[in-house]
C-alpha cells in the first residue's frame, strides 16, 4: 500500500471548526478527490454535495441526483477520518460508476477496491467504525416477552399501518409502547 494521495488533514485544526467552516472543509476535500480523480478520467463531471444523510451510513454516492450524500452528525463527531476516509470511499463509488462498464460493476468490487488502493492510497474499507447512536436514533420502543427493540421512523410507520414484526428470539408478535409508558411503569412498578 502506497501513502495516501490526499494530504492528510489536520484534526487539532477540524476541532476548532465550526458547522460552516467544517461544511467548507467537506466541500474542499471533495474538490481533491474529484480533481484526483479527474487525473485518471477526465470526463468525470463534478458531484454536487449534500449533508443531509441519516441513520447509520456516513456517505453515499447518489447517482440520480448526480452527487454525493454525507452524514453531519457522523461527520461532526468523526472529523479526521471522514474527510480521511469517507470522502475517498464515495469519491471511488462516483469514478467507478463512470467508467465505461462502470454501471455493471459491484459497488465494493474489484474496480472500486482498485480506485481506493491504487489512485487513493487507501485500505479498501466497505464500513467505518463510527459510534452511530446519535446519527442514527430509534426512538419507537417495542416489546416482546423476552427483551426490548427499537425501531426506527421508518419501520414505526409500517408497524403503525399493520406490518407486523416478531421477535427473532421468542417468535412473539412485537408491540409497540412508548417512552412514557414505560418511564411510568418503570417508575412505579
């Protein structure tokens, strides 16, 4: 493995950041990774960038919209290595899916492992290891006989029009309570 292509950012200088200074680096960091990109295909158009990703993903490179998705809250807390390593990760997503074969390529195949290692400088990492409980909260409780689950918005809404979901342990149909409930039985009981 070859040293990163990318100069690495300082992390005593992203502390000190605030949100817009820090969207800024994001927005620059970007910018290097497309300009190194550009190096190996000219032709690859510029992303647009949102932060507006939630739950447990830091980025995604969103092809319909013609960009790349990041997570601020895991981006706030991870400073270093997102613009470090998540960055390149989505950046190596956009390039691959460019190339003339690209759209035929799996997402953390061979050509992508290719573009991290050998454009980047990087470990070809398909996860991060980022703390996501504030990214990504799930604040619907639900229970069964032999524990507690949370779910999240999403699988809420479905469980609130009739979906039902059973607990992989005891097979029991889940049901939903909510934190007031439980703070009152909790308290009292």
């Amino acid at each position: 493995m070859r040293r990163p292509a990318l100069p690495d950012p300082c992390p005593e200088r992203l502390e000190k950041l605030d949100d817009n200074a820090l969207h800024q680096a994001l927005l620059e960091r970007v910018e290097a990774a497309w300009q190194l990109c550009r190096d190996y295909h000219p032709e690859l158009p510029r992303p647009k960038v949102w932060c507006d990703l939630r739950g447990k993903c830091a980025g995604q490179a969103h092809y319909g919209r013609g960009g790349l998705r990041f997570n601020p809250v895991l981006f706030r807390e991870n400073r270093h290595l997102f613009l470090r390593e998540v960055v390149p990760h989505e950046m190596a997503h956009w390039l691959v899916r460019h190339l003339s074969d690209g759209r035929h390529a799996r997402p953390h195949g061979r050509e992508w492992r290719t573009v991290m290692e050998r454009l980047f400088g990087l470990k070809a990492s398909v996860t991060h290891s980022f703390d996501t409980r504030r990214a990504s909260p799930m604040p619907y409780r639900y229970l069964c006989a032999c524990q507690e689950h949370f779910f999240t918005s999403r699988r809420h809404a479905l469980a609130s029009k009739g979906r039902r979901y059973r607990c992989l342990s005891c097979a029991e149909t889940l049901v939903y309570q909510s934190f007031v409930e439980h703070e009152k039985y909790a308290t009292n009981g």
